[in-house]
C-alpha cells in the first residue's frame, strides 16, 4: 500500500461518511488532540483518517451545536480498513474470501485503483472500527479533562463517550441511494419481494437478515394462514380435524425454524458474513472497574470482578424480575375481574353497548400490557447496565433474556390461566383475538407513526428555517443543514424490538394455535404491514444505523426454538381438555392422559431428530466452505515446501 | 531445516517405530517401487522415510512372511512431520501452541537438535499420517498389479490396503516404556488415580480420554452407590426417600456429564487437542465409486452419489435394523414364556433347585442378549461398509448409531415390558440384577480372559521356538522376534465397544435407577476391575494401536445425554406408578399423572437450562484460548503493519 499523505491532508477528494458531534462546549485543546489523532499516521498510532469541521450553515443559531465533525477517508486507507476487520468479498472463481490488499486485483468488482468495491456502509462500518480502535499511548487523561481518564491501550472513543464529550456519532445517509432503494424497497405498486442485496447493501447484514427473515416468516405462515381460514369460516368444531391441524402446526413451526438456518447461512455466505472471524470485541463504553492486567490481553485496563456481577444478577436483577412478574400477574388478576364484571352487566341487560363493552377489558389489558412492557425495557436495560457487563455480547445476551421473560410472561400468561386454570376455551379465544389485534395496532402505532410523526415536525421546521434564509431553489438540502437535520433524527436503537414483536406474534400464532386457527392470517396480514412501516421508518424517520456484520439472527433462533417446543406442550394439553377428544376415553381420563403425554413426547422427540437431520447449512456452501479451507491448507503446505527447499539451497 | 541424505540413507541411527506387512506373495517391481516412493524426497513426492526389511530371524520358517518392512525417520524430518499433522506442544509460556519449526526452540521440552522432543507415539503417529498421504503421481496402477489402480493425487497406502497387498501397519510397542507404563497403571498395589499423562504418552489422546472417562465416570457413581446402599440393605419400601433418590439420581446425572465436558477440555488442551485443527479427511480405503472430480479439492477420485447411498441406507439398512429389533422383541417374547414356565414348576413345588431355576431364564436371556449384540455388531459393520461412506467420520457415525439402537433395544427392552406392561416391580428388580451382573461377567471374560489366553499360547509357542534354535541368553526377545510377535497380536479395534460398554452399564444405572439402587454399587465394582482389564488388554493382548488426536469422547457425549433424557421419562414414569406415590391421590388417578408430568416436564426444563447455564470450558482455559487468538490477530496486525511501512519506504 502506498502512503498518499499529501492527499489527505489536502481533501481534495474528500468525502463524508460519518458524522462525529462533540458537546457543544467541549475544550479546544480537547478537540485539537482528538482531530490531531485522528489523521495521524498509523505508525504513529493515528488513524490516518480525513477529519472536517462542519460549516456553520446558513441556518445556525446560537443554540446549535457548531462541534460537528464530518470523517471521511482515503480510498487506500479504506482498502487496508477493509483488510483490518476482515471483510470477504466475491473473488475472481465466485467464492467469497477474505479480502487482502496483496491480491487486491483478484476480487471481482475491484476495477481501477478500487474506488467502487467498497459499498458505503462497509466504508462506514470500517471508518466506524478505526475509530473505535483508536487508543490511547502515553496520555494519562483527555487533554482539559483530568477525570476522563486514559492509560495506555483504552479506546479514545469509548472513552470520549462515557465521559459525554463525544455525544453521537453516525454514519450519513446518501439521498440518492436512498431515494432508489426506497422505491424498490416498498413504493413500487406491484408485487415483489424484497431487494434484499440492497437492503444489506445500504444498511449491512444484521438489518438485511431482520428483513430477510420477516419475508420468510410471513411466506412460512401463508400455509397456515390458508389452512386456518376453513376452520375458522366453517367454525368446524371437529376435534378430529383440530387435531390433525395442530399437529401439521407443530412439525410447520420446527421445519420452518430449520429451514431458515439454511436460508441464513445462504444468505450470511452471499453477504460473506458467513465465515469471517468476529473482531476481538473491545469492553463496552460504560464498563468501569478497577485498573488491573487483563488475563488475555496482557493489557492494562478496568477489571470487574465476575463475582461480584453474578452477586448483582442473582440478588438483584433476579429478584426484581420476579417482582415484575408477580406485579404482571396482580394486573392479570384484576383483569380477570374487570371481565367478571363486564360479563355481569352484559348479563343483567344484554344490549349492543354491553355486547361491545365485552371486549373493552381486553383491550385495556392489552394496551396495559403493552405499557407494562415498555416500562420493564428501561427498568432492564437499566439493571443490566447496572450490572456492568464488559462486553456488549454478554450485555445483549443478559438484556435479552430478562425482556423475553418478561414479555412473555406478560403476554401470555392470562391465556394460559384462561386455558389451563378456567377450562374457558370461548374467552380463550376471544381473548387472543383481542390481544393480537391490540397490540398489532398499537405496535404499529408506536413503532413508525409516533415517530415519523414528530420527525415531519422537526423537518418542516428545519426547511422553513432554511428558506427564511435562502432563496427557493430548495428541494435538495445543503449538507450542512442535511448533517444538522440527520443529527436531530432518533437513533435506530438496533433490531431488538422488532425480533421481540416478530417472537411475540409467533406465540400467538404457536401456543394456542389449535384454538384460534385465523392468528396465523392475522399474523401474516401484521408481517405485510410491518414490512412497510419498518422499511419507511428505517429510510425516513431513523439516523442510518451503522451496518452491522451478523451471520445469522443470533440468540433469537434460540429464542423462536423454545418456544416452538412450548407450543408442542400446550397444544398436546389443549387437545387433550377438548371435549370430543375426551369422549373417545368416556371410560378412563387416565387412558386419555397417557396418551397425550405420549403424543406428546413423541413430537418433542421427532423435533429432535428433525433439527439433528436437517443440516444448518445446506450442501452446495458447505462444498464452498471446504474447498476454501482446503485450499487455504494446500497454500500452507507449499508455502512451507518452498520455504524449506529454499532454505537447504542456502545452506548447501 | 537441513537435508541430511546420506545418514537418512545408511540408516545409522534407524530406530524402527512403526511396522508394515505386505502379503507374503507381493511381486518384487510393486516392493521395490513402494521402497523408492518412502524414501525418495519429498520435493519429488515422496514421503523422505526410512525403511528396512525386517530379517529372517533365527525361528523363521517357510510359512513365515518375510515381506515385513521397519519404517523410521530422521529427527528432522519427524519435527518437520509434526508441523504437518499441526501438533500442539507446550510453549516457552506455558500456553499449548501449534509446532512449527521456525521457532521449535520457543517450545518448552526442545532441547538441542530436539530428539527427544517428540513422543514416541507422536512420532508413530506422524509416520503414518505420512504414509497415509503419500500420494500417487503419475503411475496409473502399482507395478506390477495391473487391477490396482492409481491416478494422480491417490493415497498409495490406501491403495494397497484396499487391493490386499498391504496387510497391515501397525506401530511397535516399547518395551522398557511399557513395563514402567504396566507397573504404574496397575501392578502397584497402592490405591491411586491412573497415569494418565503416561497412557496419553504411549497410547495418544484417544485412548487416554477413554480411560479418563472410566475414571471420571466410576468416582461420578460413588455418591449414587453410597447412597444406593442404605437403601438396598435396609429395604426402604418408603417411596418417599426413592422420590428423593431418584430426583437426586436425574440431577446428579445430567451434573456429572456436563462437569465431564470441562474436563475433558482441561486434558485436551493439556494434551494439545483441544484446538488442534481436524486434518483434511481422506477417503476410507474401501471407498469405491466411478472416477469424477471431488468439488471440495478438484482432484480425479472416485465419487458416489450421495442418493445412492441415501437409497441403500433407507431402503436396507433401516428395515434390516428394523427387522432385527423384531427379531430381539421375539426372543424377549420366549424369555417371558420361560420365565413363566420357571415360575409354575417353583409354585408346584417349592425346594432350593427350583428357587435357583427361577435365576435361569434371566441368566440365559442375558447370555443370549450378549450373543445377539456380537452377531448384529458383525452385520451392521457389513451394512454400513457396503453403504460406501466416504470418510470414516461418516461411517463411523452411521455405525454406532445403528449398534447403539439396537443394543439399547435389546438390552432394555424386556426391562421397559416388565416395568411398563407386566407392572411387576420385583421381577423388574430381579431381572435387572441378573442382566447387569451377568452381561458384566460375560464381559470381562470376552474383552480381556479369552484373547489374553489365546495370546499366551502363540507367546509361549513362540519362545519355545526360539529357545529351540538359541542357547539361553533368553529374558528379552530380539527386535525381529518381538516385531513378528506383534504382527501376530491381535488389533485393537478402537475404544468403541469400551464406550458402549459404559453406555449399557450408564443405562443399567439411570433407567431404573429408583427400583435398584445397588445398581450403582454394581457398576462402580465392574468399573474399577474394568481398568485393570482394559489397562491389561491394551498392554499385554492388542498390537499397539496408533494414537489417534481426540479432543473429546465425541458421539459417546451425545449418546450419554441422551441415555439421562430417557432416564427421566423412565424414573418420573416409575414413581408415578408407585404404590406408595398413589396413596398420596386416592381419589383421582389423574391427577396423579398430571403431577409426574408436571414435575417431569420442570426435571427436563431444569436438565437444559443446567446445560446452557455450565460452560463447557473451564474459565482459565477460556482465557488461555482467548490469549492465544489475541496474540495471533496481533501478530497479524504487526506483521501488516510491517508490511506497509516497508513498502512505502522501497516506493520512496
């Protein structure tokens, strides 16, 4: 690689990519380091990256924040970034590999000095790592700032962001690819898949599969959704026919589960996420402990004895889980009254308004529900935050399972009491019915309009501002008021909640399914919805999220897989309390639960073996993948033979 | 390294390691060709060995096979083996690390020209991998033998394996080594743990994990026998105590296989294995297919269709296996019809003979049970040969699922119709006390008494031939003795039948665990005459067997977690049908049953979250890898760097 120092420092070619916003009244000599570390040369322990303040702008106030700084940089420095976090591109011979700047000429789209093989978001992806890996050398603290304290090694930027100088920083949105992406995505009328290559193209693998896997999800449902409508039209009350469909249900919902291993590892392979090597993760900017010598580093920095962690998670955040839930069943339980009471004054003067008034504490169970929900998502983010993981992985993985328990509880478990405690199959299924539909809409509401609304009031002040100032050629935003307009956009806090209500919608669907056969139609009606609105919040309200390198969905198969082998249960037990189940034993109930419990675990066993039959990976790549290891070992091997025949030719 | 021809080649300091047979009426061209092919270079494609004929001996006689080659190898080109088979050794650091011969004097135990450095097994082991891949250039047949074909990139060793030229190959045992070896494993009389670090010495990590287990696993059983004990010896009927021993019993199991997991990782990465990469698998040698290209490695091999070897696995080998459950659930049928007989002639008139006759039937089933498992090992090892697997990782895995199935069919299945059907829990206890102690005797004269006896004739055979022909200076056999003695040894078929051996007795134990306590205090007495046997055996009957890198019991985890799943079904299943147990619901049998699947369901719940929550690795060798990846990225980074910075400064 060749050093072109003079174009840098100059920035001729100069173009933004990712925006850093300082505090407004950050010290100059706290901003001079910082921008002098930034371009500094990598041998100097810089990051070699190109750095501009941006312009006041036509429509600055005195309130606006004038520390924005737009990164950006050469297309060389890009090339030896994409080598340093291991990114795979197509090679010449159509398998992915790792790309390498020696043998640069060999990918497939590297054409000239290479300044179209990288797409954007990867560009970002890499200026995003280098800045992150930036760290500090002998400076003992930020210059102007004793108590943000640096040793040699800690990450310049974590620091800067636990410290709150650094307030946000992301990557900037390309009008025209997105104006392009936008109508293919969902403004086209007709019919049509998703582009996923350019979904993961503009916003990186973990947003594409999100998307990839809401497609799938929603074809999966379609069969169910088709048989569902029969029954639930015909109100076939035949249990035989229940029967067969929960069921064809059972083994749908593990086949699917299976099959989308496959249909992820394709596409992690396409995307080449599939077999690169995560970067050794950096501890999380608001991991704080006592400076010790980390046992795998050798490096200096904060240590948190794991003891004392586990002492917070299991007399703290586990105790007040179990608070939750126990305050979720208390709300439960005055729901149940609220219905015994509804049902009373429906009773006492049937009329059209208690016939509606039936349905009303439903819905306020729901929209509870939903509130209950949101309010437990801080208090568990706090907690885990509390709980001081080092690694973002372990912090994930930690807030993961405090909301999936929780929210699941909470959905679902005044449909269990229904079900397994009031043997009331007809509330059962009006209560499903109302809850899915509740919190489909809320969710919706909540999820895009809520914040596309705000955002279009936030914009139109922006353009007027604009054009008090300006004449009206308008239409086309200056950067600089595009950067300032970007920056007051909500941060897409990642795919979590949009996983959670796709986790929590497959429960409706799943559990209770051989009641309430139409979920699956209401849930595939939902997913068609739910592409759109996500797709327009994800191009309209949101600030571009920085693309994120996932190989597959990560904890929640897990997730979708256990509750698959839940539903296995509760619906061999629902089965088995219906009532033309249970004439065929008038005899023996014990001969008819017998035989459930065997049904039962017959179909958890053949889950196993399915899931064991199934390879996660299907042949053609897993071929790939083989010959790209074994070619990797025959390189090795005959590296190895010159070296040694070139060695003893020395010597002789 | 250096290349030293000529001591390679006058063999001064030949130590022969490992030996190979050629049929007795091998053509001399194919000899001499195959000589050439070991000890030519390996920058013309050989294997760069040493070898020698093996003379005639003193007791040799016409039947004698004389076609009998030692094969050795200079230091070098054994350290510069042991960098191709990726062998891990202990660095300077105490950290394993790959070998590598550029920096062989960082490794820990490398002192001067490092000919001590390797074990004497390893060294065996690098020989035949060596001679594993010593591959065919452009000979289209071995000389001589025109049906033996060969095309370039053919293992020749395979080759001869598969035509019968090559009869076999095996490594030599070392006399002195294996004296201090028998002396420490089992002639000492003081109780102590087994040297497991000398068996991985001289019979490889395969070998010394297995006997590792059988440690781990017998002192796993002691808790479970200790309380077995009181139990059996003061009768407690009292089914609460057995509700208790056997929750106890189902917790315990599931803790000590995932314990199991981290220490099998502890020895592995002591013995290096543990992140060892798996060498490229070649092809078995009785792999047979029409000449294609192999899409992995693009070299002409045979190739099989896989839907051909999917036909024959569904369509044969299932029914046949299908067919000998059948048949085993026939000879279940007879044993019951004389346990029956048995019963009547002891009810007509009861006197001590007929009270022993009713031990008959048991002992005779079990014979039988024994007997079936022998003969169906046979044609299951003839199915799954004639399914044509292409690598032994895949045959391997479809024959122990097949002799697992049905051992397990057949070893337990009268025990499930007793417990289950019958509902008679003293002939359940009987019958599996008979089972257990019978099938473990029966055992132990099969596996150690009958070869060790067969062996002794043909050593005493031997050295009263060569007394004949020698004065007595006796005591040590010459090397061509010792080495024709060996051949004739029989060959250690690998630790499979030692693992499915545990796995019965495992099944003994679990399954009916809250009927037969002693159960446990049976299996931990067979298992510790269990390691004498088997370390007498592996001494004193087999050949030496090569040693094999395991990083852990592979399949056999599997199978024993499996085995505790079934064992709780079985025990909640056993408990529920308790007298005792009953008493507690007098009015409601269903509700009963809905208890034991509850607490069944919790046990199995409790089973996987116990799984997820143990990591498989101990902490300190996490951080040992985590360390070890670390400096290999860094290494990386540097050396880029590196790269970089040199280039720039050539350009300028």
């Amino acid at each position: 690689m060749l050093q072109e120092p003079s174009v840098d420092s100059s920035g001729s070619s100069f173009t933004p990519l990712v925006v850093m916003e300082l505090a407004s009244d950050t010290k100059q000599e706290a901003i001079a380091w910082l921008l002098n570390r930034i371009r500094d040369l990598q041998q100097n322990g810089g990051a070699e990256l190109l750095v501009q303040q941006l312009g006041p702008g036509v429509g600055v106030q005195e309130k606006d924040n004038l520390n924005i700084f737009l990164v950006g940089a050469s297309w060389q420095r890009l090339l030896s970034g994409a080598e340093d976090v291991g990114l795979f591109k197509e090679f010449s011979d159509g398998s992915m590999r790792a790309f390498t700047c020696a043998n640069k000429h060999e990918f497939k789209d590297f054409k000239g000095d290479g300044d179209s093989f990288l797409s954007v978001a990867e560009c970002q992806y890499i200026i995003k790592h280098e800045l992150d890996t930036l760290r500090a050398r002998d400076e003992t603290h930020v210059p102007g700032y004793t108590q943000a304290k640096l040793y040699p090694g800690k990450s310049i930027i974590r620091r800067l962001q636990s410290k709150g100088i650094l307030i946000q920083m992301f990557p900037l949105h390309e009008k025209e690819e997105l104006k392009r992406l936008t109508f293919s995505w969902y403004k086209k009328v007709k019919l049509s898949l998703q582009p996923l290559d350019d979904i993961r193209h503009y916003y990186g693998e973990g947003q594409a599969l999100y998307f990839g896997f809401l497609e799938y999800f929603t074809f999966a449902l379609v069969p169910l959704a088709l048989i569902g409508v029969p029954y639930y039209a015909f109100d076939w009350e035949d249990y035989d026919k229940y029967v067969v469909f929960a069921v064809f249900n059972l083994v749908w919902c593990t086949v699917i589960l299976e099959l989308w291993k496959r249909c992820s590892a394709s596409l992690a392979y396409r995307w080449g996420t599939l077999s690169r090597k995560k970067a050794f993760e950096e501890p999380r900017p608001g991991f704080h402990g006592v400076l010790g010598f980390n046992p795998v580093t050798g490096r200096e920095e904060p240590l948190y004895p794991n003891i004392k962690r586990q002492l917070r998670i299991y007399f703290v955040s586990l105790p007040f889980v179990l608070l939750c839930l126990y305050g979720s069943l208390y709300v439960m339980m005055i729901y149940f009254q609220m219905e015994v009471w509804a049902l009373t004054v429906h009773d006492e003067e049937p009329t059209f308004w208690t016939g509606i008034l039936l349905f009303i504490p439903s819905i306020i169970y729901a929209v509870v529900i939903e509130i209950l929900n949101l309010i437990y998502r801080y208090a568990a983010e706090f907690l885990t935050e509390w709980e001081n993981h080092r690694l973002e992985s372990s912090y994930q993985n930690h807030l993961v399972l405090k909301v999936l328990v929780f929210n699941f509880f909470n959905c679902f478990a005044s449909l269990f009491y229904i079900a397994f405690i009031m043997h009331d199959m007809v509330l059962l299924r009006q209560s499903l019915a109302t809850l899915l539909i509740t919190s489909q809409i809320l969710n919706q509401f909540m999820e895009a309009f809520l914040p596309y609304w705000l955002q279009r009031r936030r914009n139109k002040k922006m353009i007027r501002k604009v054009q008090k100032r300006r004449t009206l050629e308008d239409k086309e935003l200056p950067l600089v008021e595009q950067v300032r307009l970007e920056a007051d956009m909500s941060t897409y806090l990642g795919t979590f909640d949009d996983y959670l209500e796709l986790f929590l919608l497959f429960g409706y669907v799943s559990l209770f399914s051989c009641v309430y056969p139409l979920a699956a139609v209401l849930v595939v009606l939902n997913n068609i919805t739910e592409v759109y609105s996500d797709a327009f919040k994800m191009c309209h309200v949101f600030k571009r999220p920085f693309s994120d390198p996932a190989a597959d969905i990560g904890v929640w198969q897990l997730a979708f897989e256990a509750m698959s082998v839940i539903a296995v249960v509760t619906n061999c037990a629902l089965i088995g309390m219906s009532p033309q189940v249970k004439a065929y034993f008038p005899d023996s109930e014990t001969q008819l639960i017998l035989w459930i419990v065997a049904i039962e675990h017959v179909l958890l066993a053949f889950k196993f073996i399915l899931t064991f039959l199934i390879p996660d990976v299907p042949k053609p790549i897993q071929i790939k993948l083989a010959r790209l290891e074994f070619e990797s070992l025959e390189a090795l091997k005959k590296k190895k033979m010159l070296e040694t025949s070139g060695l003893s030719k020395m010597v002789q």
